[in-house]
C-alpha cells in the first residue's frame, strides 16, 4: 500500500479558475502527484474542459458548451469571475491540456461528465485523445454515469475506469465491479473503513472526493485510501507530510 495521492480537483482550484491552464500549472508547482479535471464535448465534438454543462458560472457565455464550437469557445473569459486577475484566461480543449500535461511527472483523472448530457462518442473521442498524447497508462477515467464505464471498456478493455458516486448503497464494490470498474470514487461523507477494506480486497482503488477539510484528510490518511481529490493540493501536501511522521 502506497501513500494517499493527492490529486488537484480541477486543478488548484482553489488559487486560480477551476479547469484552467495557471489552475493546472499551480497544481503542478505545489507537487501534487494528480489531477482532476472534467470533459465535456463541444458542437463540433471538441473534448474541451469545463466542470458545466452550462457557460453561464465559469465563463462570461450564455448557454450551453454543447451549442456552442470550440473557435468559439476559446474566445470567452473563463477567468473573471474569478478574479480580474485572470480576465485573459480561457477555456482549453483536452488536446491543448494533454501538450502540456504530457510533459508532467503526474497522474491524470478525466472526468467524463455525461451525467446530464450523454455526449455522443465522448468515450471515443477522449480515449483517442489520451493514446494520441501517449499518457493512457498514467489516466484513470471516471464517470458518475455506468454507460460510460461501459462503453469505456468496449473500446478498451485495459483502459482503467473508476465508478464515480455520491449515492450510498450497501452493495456499491459489487456493483461497480459488475460494470467493469477498476476503481472506485466516492464523496467523502462516504468514506468509512469497511468500505476501504472492501476495495482493497476486491483489488479496486478509492478515491475520495473533494477533500478540503484538514480533518477529512486526516481521516483519509489514516485509513490510507489511495487518492484524494483537493482543491488545496499544498494543504493537502502538508497534512500528509505531518501524518506521515
Ligand atoms: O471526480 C471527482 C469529482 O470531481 C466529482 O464531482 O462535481 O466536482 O466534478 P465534481
Ligand atoms: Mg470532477
């Protein structure tokens, strides 16, 4: 058993806007082993990053990334809401993100967000993307929604896949295994000690998600599950260091 990784949830979102190029490169200047980020496809079927289905949070846009093709995406402001120190920021597709993340000592977590919208061929399209880029044997790709792990699998079975849930059920490992998960991603009100005995001896990792409590974090180094999704990576860094002696 290795130490709990620490993965930056949409990069280090908590220093810069969620799912951006300075969010990711402050993930990576704090050391965190990780990242987290989310996929959805645009008009023209571009893997672009952005954790809504909806423009109208994250970006000065209206309506809906899916209506929308990626030259003109690329010339919103997904910084400003967050701080004007970020106006020139935009949003980036999955290819722009893996040039650069491919030069990275990390591990990868795409998110596919087909939970309210079932983009066609996502699963395709981003699998193509991450062998392209070469990183594949360092991604783990995970879905709230089973038909994407799923279709996953039918394209490739050595692909590694992780169920993504918020949602209680006694029998959660069985059925995440029944799917084809290799891992398994829950929130953290989840978490307890049986459940991370049942993943390890089913040979399935945990993550938890988003773990930006120092408590919440103790508690997940202490039942040493195999990664956490923070949106505080330096924290998080620092905690784990405390822990560990
Ligand atoms: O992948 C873990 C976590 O990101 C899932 O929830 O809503 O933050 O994408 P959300
Ligand atoms: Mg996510």
């Amino acid at each position: 058993m290795n130490k709990t990784l620490i993965y930056a949830h949409r990069g280090a979102s908590k220093l810069a806007p969620e799912n951006t190029m300075p969010a990711f490169e402050l993930a990576a200047a704090a050391g965190a082993e990780g990242i987290e980020t989310d996929v959805q496809l645009t008009k023209d079927n571009v893997p672009v990053l952005i954790h809504d289905e909806n423009l109208r949070r994250t970006t000065n846009g209206k309506g809906f990334v899916q209506d929308y093709t990626y030259d003109q995406l690329r010339l919103l402001d997904a910084g400003s809401w967050f701080s004007s120190k970020f106006s020139n920021v935009g949003i980036i597709s999955l290819d722009e993100f893996l040039q650069w993340f491919q030069k990275q000592a990390m591990v990868l977590n795409i998110e596919l967000k087909t939970n309210v919208i079932e983009y066609k061929n996502i699963e395709r399209i981003v699998y193509e993307a991450l062998k392209r880029h070469q990183v594949l044997d360092r991604t783990v790709i995970s879905s709230f929604n089973s038909n994407s792990i799923i279709r996953m699998h039918e394209i490739n079975p050595a692909v590694r896949t992780a169920f993504l849930t918020s949602t209680k059920r006694r029998d959660l490992v069985e059925y995440a295994k029944s799917l084809g998960a290799n891992d398994l991603h829950i929130k953290h009100r989840l978490l307890d000690k049986k459940l991370v005995k049942q993943c390890h001896r089913a040979n399935m990792d945990l993550r938890i998600y988003t773990v930006n409590r120092p408590n919440m974090m103790k508690k997940c180094y202490k039942l040493k599950v195999d990664g956490i999704f923070t949106d505080v990576p330096y924290e998080a860094l620092e905690y784990r260091g405390l822990h560990d002696k």
